[in-house]
C-alpha cells in the first residue's frame, strides 16, 4: 500500500470549523488575518508555517486561552461539532472534549509524573476506577512513564516532559488534542517516537489532532490534511501527500528544489519569489 493510501483519512464528520477569523493584541496588534480550517473526526490536520507565523495564537484562539496574554478573537467564528465556543472558558472546551497541549511542554516540575498526570482528570466526574483505567492506557502508549512515574517530572528529560504532557491531555478523555510544536526542542528518534504515538492514538483510540509544527517534513509524514500560515494568514492548503509533492512547499519547507537540497540562505534569498504571495 503506497503512503498516499495509509495517509488517507476517509470522508468524516468536521469536529473544528475555524472561519474567518481575525485576532489582535493589547487592542492594535493584527496577527491573524482571516484564518480558515477544519478538522474532521478521526483526522490528524497539520497547522505548518516557521517561527511567528501565527501557528501558537491559532490553536491559542481555539482553546480560548488569548485572554492571559491580553489577545481576542476580533472576527471570524469557532465552532465545535457546529457550536459557537469561542466564548466559553477553556475548562468548559475541555469538558466538550478539547484541550491543547501547550508548546515548550509545561509540567508542573515539582510534582511526579503520576501527580501531573492525573491533574489531567479535574474535569472528571466518573468515579476513580474510571481515571486508574485511563492511567494504566497512558502507560501502554507511553510505558517510559509508567517506569518513570514517582520521579520528580522536573527532573525528567524533555522527551519524556513531552510524553508526560500529552499523557496529562489524555487523561480529560479528550476527543481532539491541539498539539503545540511536539518536537521542539527534541532529538530526532524522541521526535519520531512521539509522532509515532500521535498516531497510534490517531488510529486506536480515535483522537483527533491539530497540531502545530515547524518540522513539516515529519508533521506531513503523519498528517492527513495540512493549512500553512505565512504571517498570520493560510497561504497554503491540502491533503498531506499532495502538500510534500508540491514544488513551494519542497523550495520553502523541505529545503528541496529540482536541483537538489537548497542551503538555508539560499531558501532566504529565494522566498520573495513564493507564487502564493505574488
């Protein structure tokens, strides 16, 4: 079976509809313009695009967590299997079934990995026998956690930092996890290993993924669909096979042109020339 055929997601539900929206800072910061995207049920979408792209304030946007940092959504709708949620709090999106798993990790350093793990499971209202069964899932997807679990979470690596944060989204029996730049930060086999996972939870338990990434190679290896964001608007869109084949995508992102892998100041010199931007 070709990676085209085991990437294809078939035609299912839309979970997430972002349309349109805009989002400012401290009341004259523009820095999405007109965003767009969906995610449909079982999907992994890929939010893609560099550094300041907008990637973190989008998913920020969703799990409506852009009031700490004095941001709002100024235009546009969210909607979650077709409800309006942009207003409610991000404890209430977590009890409909989403959560974001921050950028840069944010474990509670002081706390076990048992402990941070099971703060995941506030929200729950179904007893302990249901949130020890949920646990003892977490460590079958991540068994270094289950051998790791009354360490001090602060004193773990930051691949298992990693492990730990999504095992604590887990553990709110979310439907769709917004997924901030799994990789950083991360040595290429730990990057691999967490992709891996994200899709095994993909595939078997049924989770959705939005996941913000910088690493498109790896991120369109695993996706299904990927939007990419230049400067706070999708410039770019389409199934994740179709996206690695196409020759911007290669140029800009992949580091790749009919002449062979371009050096970085090369791609810089190059990037005026994008066809999506002219």
């Amino acid at each position: 079976m070709s990676e085209a055929a085991t990437n294809a997601v078939p035609e299912a539900e839309t979970l997430l509809e972002v349309s349109n929206i805009e989002v400012i800072y401290d009341h004259v910061i523009l820095v999405l313009k007109g965003v767009s995207l969906s995610v449909p049920k079982g999907g992994i979408t890929a939010l893609l695009g560099g550094n300041g792209a907008g990637k973190t304030t989008t998913l920020k946007a969703i799990s409506n967590l852009l009031g700490a940092e004095r941001g709002e959504v100024t235009k546009g709708s969210i909607t979650y299997r077709g409800e309006r949620v942009q207003d409610l709090d991000p404890a209430a999106l977590v009890r409909k079934g989403v959560i974001q798993v921050m950028e840069g990790r944010h474990c509670f350093e002081h706390l076990t990995v048992e402990e941070n793990l099971l703060t995941g499971a506030y929200t729950r209202r179904d007893g302990r026998a249901e949130i020890e069964r949920d646990l003892e899932l977490v460590y079958t997807y991540f068994p270094r956690l289950k051998e790791r679990r009354r360490s001090q979470a602060g004193y773990t690596s930051g691949g298992e930092q990693q492990m730990t944060a999504i095992g604590r989204a887990l553990m709110s029996r979310p439907e769709m996890i917004l997924l901030d730049e799994p990789s950083m930060g991360l040595a290429p086999q730990l990057v691999e290993d967490i992709f891996e996972r994200v899709r095994s939870l993909n595939e078997q338990e049924g989770v959705s993924f939005l996941l913000a990434e910088q690493n498109t190679n790896v991120a369109l290896r695993f996706a299904h669909y990927g939007y990419i964001l230049e400067s706070g608007r999708i410039v770019m869109d389409g199934d994740a096979e179709r996206l690695r084949e196409n020759d911007d995508v290669k140029e800009f992102y992949l580091g790749v042109s009919d002449e062979g892998r371009r050096s970085f100041r090369d791609v810089r010199s190059y990037r005026r020339r994008k066809r999506w931007l002219s």
